[in-house]
C-alpha cells in the first residue's frame, strides 16, 4: 500500500481510501482529504515533520503519522 | 421580540472582522457552558431587536472537537432565526463544507462570500445566481475588510430570521444513500424533533455517537437503522462516516465547476512565495528566532521595560517628569490627599501600600501586555502563527504540548501573565490547559531576584545557580506534558495536527488593535477584583497582629497575623529543609509578587533598605539554610503557585475556578515533590540524611517515574466508538 507519506516533494497523487478510526480520520476528511482527491506534497516541515500539501485550492499542514493513513495512487 | 442570528463559517474566513463591523461595540464576552471555548455576542448595529452569536470558527459539524460540538449544540438546540455563513471566496470549495451542512439544520441560511475583491483582483468570477439556486439561499458578495456588501448582507439574514421559514435543503445526495436516509426517518417517524428530522437522519448514518446518545433509542431501534446502514455501505464499499463526506465534497466539486471561472491556472500566489521562504528548510528556523527575538525584545525588553518602569515606578511609585514637569506618582498624590482629610494612618497606609501598591503593582504590566498583544496579534492575523506551529510542531508535541505552546514559554521568561494569556491562540482546548498550567514553571523576570539572592548568598555566585533554575523549569514543563496527558481529564486522542495554513495578509489595523485592547481589558477588570481583594488580604494580614498583649496594626512583622500563620505552617516544610517562619513567610508574601521574597527577608532580618543583590542578607541566610535546602527553597519559590497576577491570569483563561484550583494545587505539588528530593538527596549525599527522609524522596522519585512512562490508557472517544460499532 502506497501512503502519502512516502510521496515526494513536488508530486501530485490521488487519494484512494482514507484508513484509521475516530475524530483523526474524521477531522482529515472534513479537512477535504476524501476518496478521488488531488494531493500535491509542498515540503516538509524543517525539522523533518510535518509535511505541507496543496489540496483543493489551499494549504494544509499534516503529521507524517497521520499522512500514512492515507493510501494514494 | 428578539431575533437571533448564528454567525457560522470556517477559521481565518474573516468571520471576526464581519462580526466586529455588524455589532461595533455593542459585544458581549462569555464563554460557552462547560469548556473554554470563547463565546461572543452582539446586538447588530442596523437592528437593535437583532442578536448576532459569533460561534467558533469551524470546518464542520462533526461531533469531536469542542468547537464543533458547542456550535452545534446551540445550532440544534437553541434553533436560531437564521444563520449568515460567511464563506472565504477564495477558497471556496472547503469552505462550502460547512454550508452542505449548515443548510441541513432546517435554519434559513444566507451565504456571504467574503474576501471579494481579493476574487475579483484575480479576474475570477463567482456566478453567484447559479450558486444561489443551487444551494436554495441567498448568496451575497461581501468583503469584510472594504466594508462593501455587509449591510446588504445583514438585512438579508434579518428578513430571512423575521420570516421564519423552514426551508429544505436542494443538495441530495446519491441514490443509494438518500434511500438509507428515507428509511432512517420512516423508521424515527415521530421521534425527531420537527422541521430538524434530515438533519437527525443523517447523523444517525454517520452512526454520531452525539445523537445517539442525545435520542435514546431503543436497541431494536438502532439494530433496524444499522441494517439499512450496513447495506448502504456493503453496495458502495465504505463505510457511512466517509461516504457522506464523499459525497459532500463530491457535489461540491460538481457546483465548483458550475459556478466558478477561474482566470488563470493556479500558479505561484504571493502567499506561496513568501512560504517558499518562511518555511524554507533552511531559513525557517533563523527567520523563527528572528521574529521570536523581535517580539521579546520590543515588547518586554525595551518598550515593555521603559513602559512598565514609568508605570510602577512613575505613576505607581514616587512621580515621573513630563516635559521637565514633575508630575508625582499616584501613591503620593493619594497620600497626601488622605492625611489632609484626617484619615486614620492605618487607612492611609491600606489604600497606599495595601491597594494602590498591590494593584498597582500588577496594573503595572499593562504598558507591556499592549504592546506584547499588538504583536501577537498582528502574527496571528496575518497567518504566520500557524507557520510557527508548523515549524516548532515537531519538538512540542513530544511533550503534549502543542507547537504554539512555545510564545507562551517565551513570553513567560519575562512575566508569566502576558505568557499565560499568549496561550489563547492555541486551537486545541487540551493544549491550552496544559500550556496554561505550566507556563509560570518559566521562571520571570521577578523571580530573577530570588534566583541571584541566593546564587550570592549560598552558593558564591556560582556560575551554574541561575542557568540550573531556567533548565528545571523547562524539564518541569516538558515532565508536566508527559505526565497530565496521561489523566483522564487531559486523555483523549493525541489533538490531531491537521491545520490549514491560511493565506497570508495584511490585518487592518482596526482589527490589531481591537484584539490587543479586548485582551487586555479583561485583565484590567481582573486587577480590579480578584488582585484587589487578595492584595488588601495579604498586607491586612502581613500589618495586623496582635503585640504587646492586644490586636492592632504591628510595627514589627514578626507580630503580625501573616506570621503567625507562617508559624503555623512552618511545619510543612521541614521535609523540605527550611522550617523556620521567616521563610513560611516569605513564600507568602510571594505570592503578591515573587520579587517580594527576598525584601520579605530584609524586613524580617530587620536589614532596612537592600542593595542590588542584598548583600546585607548573605551571612542570615547562610546560618539559616544548608546548601541543598537553599536549592530547595529556591526550587520550592520558582514552581509553586505563581503571584496573584498570574493566577488571575490562569483563572481568566481557564474560565473556571475549579481549573483554577487544580492548576495551583499541581503547580505547588510538584514544587513540593521537587524540593523534597532535592533536600533529602542533598543531605544523604552530605552524609547527613535520616532513612525517613530519603525513603519519602525514593518514593517520590519512584511514584513520578510511575506517572511519567505508565502506558496512556486508550481514549475514552474511541472506546464509546467502539461500544456503539457493537451495537
């Protein structure tokens, strides 16, 4: 299973499922992270996490934790 | 007849800005029943019959954060008249998220799109007709900081809450779904509260662990809405939380397409330059310090020092010159008036010593927290807060702090209450309690001279006394986060870290300022009330006693009521190595402000005026303390409960004196376990420990290591979670 996590600077995926339990899950999804969804990975943050992405016109910020619930293309 | 309308809309969409040009002053502040989540009123300004209820800014209206479940709770049940959802306009496919939702609530909604011209600047066009008739509300071109669109914005929401209409939301969702969501409200037919019941049905698909709750259904009930559930989820291959989601931003994505042309393909914006930047992996960092060091330096070094120096020592203290006038203090002003009048000394020496200078004192710090929130505020509307979260996220949240829980710590070294009131920018309620909490383990400028008293006096001004009261104040903060995440009140799901990085742009200046002055004022109006009471209690208790056979005002402090309490209590503290009373007492006193242990000790050891560092003190304090019970009394002063001020702060921010109660108590508790350790280890290694004390350390050092590496038991979300997917 490819995560988001492991995608690199500069690329776009497309989000396939969303995995894990509870308000996390939740809270990514509310946040526009939903099956089918364009995901570019900007950068990471300085000290290594977290990451910074450009999803549905807008930036987010994601631990690389949470970014390996995410399963991509 | 008074109407009420729900300003509802995600953070950073300009939400506080169209609230402050609707209601201008007319703003009240509370918080909402139950968590510390801020909550403001207005009557709107066009229309005094009219109630505008800021709610929190929020992405959605699931059942988790506290944010979220207060707006929804006042949504549902206090049922509004309408609800203005304001809608960033250049970011309008997330912010619609929240709209899909708002309009299921069976509320009429008007849709203001904010930040227009930033929209039209970009030869972007929004077809707001097509929107409108889409979404089935009105939809309003705004921008919140031009002022253009709001009146016209307002009336609408007002026409629409006097109408009182029920309108049904126009967005379906797909076939299989909806079919769930019909039989869900054949099978609660009569159970819904009326004109609410899609709003119902669809939260019983996610399977809201909040309405169940809330509705008390039978189990055969909730077995039969399971069946249609797992069906629906069996024919699409998820499960239903993530498919209603889907389907939202689905059908949002379709009316993107419909109703908004974009002039260009999405390039570099002027915010990803400056990210590109800012959070630069290299740059980041020094560009942090610099702009951390900035705000130190201005705020509490220079202008805040200058400012705070006039205020205490000029207008507060004897005078200050005014263009070459000598204009005299307060204090003076008030004592000379009063003695002309023939007050009695003992009220003279109340109103000048006990009032003016103990809120003084504190009323002092107001130049300073002006100046620190202007800063503060301007960080945080122009969005570089969350890229200082972003950056410092990583080291914090090891801790169970939150990224942001740095400013405070910072703010902290030079006085903890601007450091505790800092704690408000941070989003999680969990994060904030805990900054809250810990931040005054920081030492502040105040306890400086405590520090170099005894760094003099006992151990020779050693190089190693001062950096070591920084160093245990950090370990005790970062201990604290391990340790208070893992009681059930801090319990709970890690907050996740999944923030939006908003735009960046310039606030207006009306906005800074109305933050900085709000901010402030609330700890005005606690200097005038709680600081007061307890500063005329210490120096009643600390000037009356009873000497010479019979009650009165005491010369000496040694009589006074303060000192015999202190003797009182003295007791308490020979575990820790120092039982006489003078210090009891100047742990008290200490609480007024923390610079006041050490003139407690010069008024006590009858040493008259100290110099700098109190020199005159060093050979008392010698006899009095060995070396490892001066590092505890030093230890016990910089973690205990802080000054008035400062728990005046925490009680403004944590909203609650049981919070309150529990912050001082653990900040004292934790002093004492340290200073025990340090005295009872210090002595054995001196080779002059008793076995009862070094047990009662060991078992201090044990119960802490159990507290800190005991495993977190799991989050009580997830385990109702669980519960409910059995059923």
């Amino acid at each position: 299973m490819k995560t988001l996590k492991d995608v690199r600077h500069g690329h776009t995926v497309r989000v396939v499922r969303v995995h894990g339990e509870g308000a996390i899950r939740r809270h990514i999804m509310d946040m526009g992270i939903t099956r089918g969804t364009e995901i570019t990975v900007r950068k990471t943050a300085p000290l290594g996490d977290p990451m910074e992405l450009t999803l549905r016109g807008y930036e987010l910020s994601l631990r690389k934790a949470d970014a390996e619930m995410i399963e991509v293309e | 007849m008074a109407y009420k309308i729900a300003l509802a809309g995600n953070p950073n969409s300009g939400k506080t800005t169209l609230f402050n040009v609707l209601t201008g002053s007319n703003q009240f502040v509370g918080n909402w029943p139950g968590v510390t989540v801020e909550k403001k009123e207005g009557y709107l300004k066009s229309d005094h019959e009219v109630v505008v209820v800021d709610l929190p800014g929020i992405y959605s209206l699931s059942p988790y954060t506290s944010e979220e479940v207060v707006a929804r709770r006042f949504l549902v049940g206090e049922h509004p008249d309408a609800i203005l959802n304001i809608v960033d306009g250049t970011n309008l496919e997330r912010n619609l998220y929240l709209t899909t939702q708002l309009t299921e609530l069976g509320i009429p909604v008007v849709i203001a799109v904010n930040m227009m011209d930033v929209v039209t600047k970009n030869g972007d066009v929004i077809h707001i007709h097509r929107l409108s008739d889409e979404l089935g509300c009105e939809v309003m071109e705004i921008s919140a900081l031009k002022g253009t669109g709001i009146a016209e914005a307002a009336r609408t929401a007002v026409e629409k809450a006097k109408a009182r209409m029920h309108p049904e939301p126009k967005h379906n969702f797909s076939g299989s779904v909806e079919h769930a969501i019909a039989h869900i409200e054949e099978a609660m037919a009569g159970r819904l509260p009326k004109g609410q019941e899609r709003w119902y049905a669809i939260k019983l698909f996610e399977r809201d662990m909040r309405v169940i709750e809330e509705l008390q259904l039978p189990a055969e009930l909730i077995a039969h809405i399971e069946e249609d559930i797992r069906s629906c989820e069996r024919e699409l291959d998820d499960d239903a939380e993530s498919i209603i989601t889907n389907e939202r931003y689905n059908y949002i994505t379709a009316l993107i397409r419909e109703c908004y042309t974009r002039k260009n393909a999405p390039g570099m914006t002027i915010s990803d330059k400056i990210d590109y930047i800012v959070t630069n992996r290299w740059l980041a960092l020094p560009i942090f310090a610099a702009v951390m060091c900035l705000t130190y330096y201005i705020s509490v070094t220079t202008v805040g020092t200058w400012a705070n120096d006039w205020a205490a020592n000029g207008v507060f203290g004897d005078g200050w010159t005014f263009f070459g006038h000598f204009v005299p203090g307060i204090p003076s002003v008030v004592e000379n008036a009063l003695t002309n009048w023939g007050c009695a000394d003992w009220l003279v020496r109340l109103v000048v010593d006990g009032i003016i200078g103990g809120v003084g004192s504190v009323l002092g710090f107001i130049p300073q927290l002006l100046v620190l929130f202007f800063f503060l505020a301007f960080l945080e509307a122009c969005g570089y807060m969350s890229r200082i979260a972003f950056i410092m996220d990583r080291i914090f949240r090891k801790f169970g702090l939150s990224g942001k829980s740095f400013i405070p710590m910072l703010i902290g070294t030079g006085c903890s209450v601007p450091g505790i009131m800092a704690s408000r920018t941070i989003e999680s309620e969990r994060d904030r309690k805990m900054t809250v909490i810990t931040t005054s383990f920081i030492p502040c400028s105040a306890k400086l001279p405590v520090i170099s008293l005894f760094g003099s006096a006992i151990f020779g001004g050693a190089w190693w006394v001062a950096p070591s009261a920084y160093f245990a104040g950090i370990v005790a903060v970062l201990c604290s986060g391990i340790l208070l995440k893992k009681f059930r009140m801090f319990r709970g799901e890690d907050a996740a870290f999944v923030m939006e990085l908003p735009a960046y742009h310039w606030p207006t200046p009306r906005n800074l300022l109305r933050s900085m002055w709000e901010r402030s004022w609330s700890f005005i109006k606690k200097a005038g009330t709680v600081i007061l009471l307890c500063s005329m209690l210490i120096w009643f208790l600390s000037n009356f006693g009873v000497a010479n056979g019979r009650f009165g005002m005491v010369t000496d402090m040694g009589d006074s009521l303060l000192a015999a309490f202190g003797n009182l209590i003295a007791w308490i503290f020979r575990p820790l190595g120092f039982d006489e009373w003078s210090c009891a007492v100047a742990t008290l006193t200490g609480l007024v402000a923390k610079e006041n242990v050490v003139s407690t000790f010069g008024v006590l050891f009858g040493a008259g005026e100290l110099s700098e560092n109190g020199a005159e003190l060093w050979q008392r304090l010698s006899e009095m303390f060995t070396p490892y019970s001066a590092y505890a009394f030093l230890i016990f002063n910089l973690l205990c409960c802080p000054c008035v001020a400062a728990v005046g702060a925490i009680r403004r921010e944590m909203h609650s004196a049981k919070w309150t109660l529990f912050a001082v108590s653990y900040q004292t508790g934790l002093a004492y376990c340290v200073a025990l350790t340090v005295n009872q280890l210090g002595a054995l290694f001196a080779g002059r420990g008793s076995w009862l004390g070094t047990a009662a350390a060991c078992l201090v050092i044990a119960g802490f290591l159990y507290l800190l590496l005991r495993r977190k038991k799991p989050a009580p979300v997830a385990e109702e979670k669980r519960e409910g997917a059995a059923v």
